[in-house]
C-alpha cells in the first residue's frame, strides 16, 4: 500500500472517483478508508444554515487531522471538546477556534490546562464540587469570572438510540441552586443538555427545553446561553424488508426544534448545538476484503476492534456494497439475490464477529471487497490496536457512496443465530 499515505499534514493522499475503483486499483488487503470531503463540507453547511445559533462540533465522533481541517476550511468555527488530546487536535487545524469544553467531570489538571493554555472560557457541570475545581483554577491564574460562561447540564429523559443522560446532568431543583451559585460567584450563566446520539422523536427537544424553562424560571438569573447538544440524527442504509427508516429527516428536525425554542421563548438568547453524527457519518466509508468464505461465513480484515465496534453501529443498519474481485473467475449463486452472511473480524479473539448480518450478493466469495458506507461517525474513532491490527489507510473519493453504481446490500440490525 505504498501508494497510499496517511492524510496527514503535508502528507499526499490519493485520489479516486468511486469506491470501486478504489479497490479495484490498490487492490487492497489492509481496510481503506475512503474520505469525501465534498460530502462533509455539504453536511456542515447543511447544519449550520439551518441551526439558529452557533455550531460546535462534537470532536469526540471524529477527530481525525483532516475532518477537522476539512470543518475548519467549511466555515465551522467552534468545536465542542472533552480531553487535552481533543484541545489539541483542534489547536492543530486552527489557531483561533472556540473550545468549549463540555465534559461536566473534569480532571483538575486539565481544567488548568484549558484556561492557561487553551484560553477556553466555556464549560460545563452538573454538581456544586466541579464548581469549586473550576473557582480554584480561575483563582489561582487570576482570571476574570466574568469572562467565563458556565454551563449548568441538565438531566434528560428521552428515546434517543443512545442514552447519554443516565450518566450525566443535574436534576432540576439542583440545577437551580447551581445557576444561582454560579451567578453569585460572577461567572456568565448557561444552561445545557444533551438528549443522547441518533434521536428518533423529535418531542426529545420539546421535553428537555420545557425542562430548561422550569429550571430558568425558578433560578430567575440572567442567562447568557442555551446549549442545545447533538443527537441529530444521520442517514444510514435501508433493510428493504424493512422499508425507508423512521427517522426524521434534519430540516423537519430543524423545523420543529425551531418552533419548540421559539413556544419555549428561548429564541432570544444566543443559542448553541454541539451535532456531531450527522455532520460526519456520510463523510467517511471503509472497504474491507473478505479474506475467505466458508459457507454462509465472511472472514474480512476489519471487525468490532477495528472500525465495525458494535457498541455504536449494532443499532444503525449500515449500507454496504459488494465489489467483486475480477480475478476470480468461477463464482455460484445469484448475483441479484441478497442472502445474508455472517461477518467475522480480524483479530484471533472470538467475540470479534458482527452481532448482525451482511446481507451481499449471494455470489460474495474469498478476495472481494465489502464497501461499507456512512462509517464517519463512532467507527474509526474507537479502533484499537487489539491483536495489532489498525486499520489506518486513506484515500479520498468524489462521488457520494449512495450515488456509486451497484446493488446496496446492507448490513442489518437484527442479530443471528449460528
Ligand atoms: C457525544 C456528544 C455530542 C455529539 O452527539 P451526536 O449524537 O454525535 O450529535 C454532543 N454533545 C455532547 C455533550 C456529547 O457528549
């Protein structure tokens, strides 16, 4: 794979149309991961005219030198960030990008970090005691609270396909008391939530803005801004059996977060979302090769330690295409009907096969390559080095997967017996 480097700085990458031909001309047998920053930039833009307040990346669902540079050149400009090593990949693409740094439990060191540092004025919290670790920091370098904005999050309850809210957020007569002491203390006065990844009701939003309304009500402070989180959902593949997904497209979404901001009176203050899945999934597809079949079984060179973690993807039905070796020559079984493999992955470890099924071509055999799109978001990011395999080859593609040529297979949700 010589030809291909990482997409790093200086470093070249490759150039191709499709997917297909991707794999047809490296022939690859380590994963490749095939970027399209048209598409990126589009679903950037896409959120950004239509959210009513400022944009803030989750850096969390993808960090990667070059999406975070391609998000610069976009036009976004603030980016929501949890960890020293997240304040520093965005330092690395630009010099003067907001930071908020929305992690309610943060290590002392590096909420000095943060403010010395990385002049980050924003933050979150759900509990008195990181109110008096952020107070002791500002003290000890001499800053002005009144610089500072900081964010109280709140709990949420919902139906997102991920749950985030069970592990953070203040309830609300706590959150209260903790708007007030922030406001006493002389620091600007913000109220957060986030209601979990992929949201499916868009009624989500409703309940935690009514929740954000009790909460401003009673606390009676000024408040500087609302933090609306991510959440939005993004496009992922179709189970025919199934039909289109019940997802909410984004400007519905759009369109009824709006209203609810608006019948909750927020629309006055300044407003931030933090999307992260939505911006990125499409950006980014991955082709794996199937280095043999045995029977209804694909044994390819990715897997859950890889960029296919279930933890994220098990929910989400991925689109996936089958791109057929040319070599071989002699193949059975009907290149029209899709019949459904199991996947098992790379590494030694026997828990590394999909809990769900590939449907693909029945003809898919040893040496062709699975094509496996919308993976920018919570899949690269959480590969591991387990076994020593990792997957870390670039190349960048033009056209958009759902508009390459081919059958869509995909890979479902429902999981398998033997
Ligand atoms: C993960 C995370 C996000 C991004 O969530 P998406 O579902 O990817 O939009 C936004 N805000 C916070 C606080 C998060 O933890």
């Amino acid at each position: 794979m010589g030809a291909t480097d990482r997409t790093r700085g200086a470093s070249k990458i490759d150039k191709f149309e499709t997917g297909h031909d991707v794999a047809l001309s490296l022939r690859p047998d380590v994963p490749v991961y095939c970027f399209r920053p048209a598409v990126l930039a589009a679903d950037a833009k896409a959120f950004m005219e239509r959210f009513p307040g400022k944009t803030a990346y989750a850096v969390k669902t993808n960090s990667e030198h070059f999406v975070l540079k391609a998000l610069v050149d976009a036009g976004i400009s603030a980016f929501d960030v949890a960890s020293p090593g997240e304040f520093a990949a965005v330092r690395a693409v630009s010099k003067d990008a907001e930071l908020l740094y929305m992690h309610p439990v943060k290590a002392q060191s590096d909420i000095r970090l943060a403010l010395e540092t990385y002049g980050v004025r924003e933050m979150s919290l759900d509990h008195e005691d990181e109110i008096a670790k952020i107070l002791r920091i500002v003290r000890a370098l001499d800053l002005d609270p009144t610089s500072m904005t900081l964010f109280v999050r709140l709990q949420t309850k919902g139906s997102a396909a991920y749950e985030l809210s069970k592990k953070f957020g203040a309830a609300p007569a706590h959150a209260v008391e903790l708007l007030q002491r922030i406001e006493r203390l002389g620091f600007k006065v913000g109220i957060a939530f986030h209601v979990g990844s992929q949201i499916g009701d868009p009624k989500i939003y409703e309940r935690a803005l009514a929740s954000a309304d009790w909460v401003r009500n009673r606390a009676a402070v000024p408040l500087t801004a609302l933090d609306v989180g991510g959440g939005f959902p993004a496009a992922y593949g179709i189970d025919p059996r199934r039909g289109e997904p019940q997802m909410p497209e984004l400007p519905d979404l759009m369109a009824e977060l709006r209203r609810e901001i608006e019948e909750w009176e927020f629309s006055d203050l300044p407003l931030i979302a933090e999307p992260g899945r939505v911006i990125v999934a499409r950006s980014l597809s991955v082709i794996v090769r199937v280095l043999l079949k045995k029977g209804r079984r694909l044994y390819i060179n990715d897997g859950i330690w890889g960029s296919l973690s279930d933890s994220w993807t098990g929910k989400i039905t991925l689109p996936a295409r089958l791109i057929l070796d040319p070599a071989r020559r002699r193949r059975s079984g009907s290149a029209d009907k899709l019949v459904p493999f199991k996947v098992c992955g790379a590494t030694c470890d026997s828990v590394d096969i999909l809990s769900r099924p590939f449907w693909l071509p029945e003809t898919a055999d040893t040496g062709d390559w699975v094509e496996i799109g919308h993976i920018g978001a919570y899949s690269l990011s959480l590969r591991s080095r387990f076994n020593g395999f990792y997957p870390d080859t670039f190349v960048e593609v033009a056209t958009p997967f759902e508009e390459e040529e081919g059958p869509q297979a995909f890979a479902a949700i429902e999981t398998m017996a033997d």
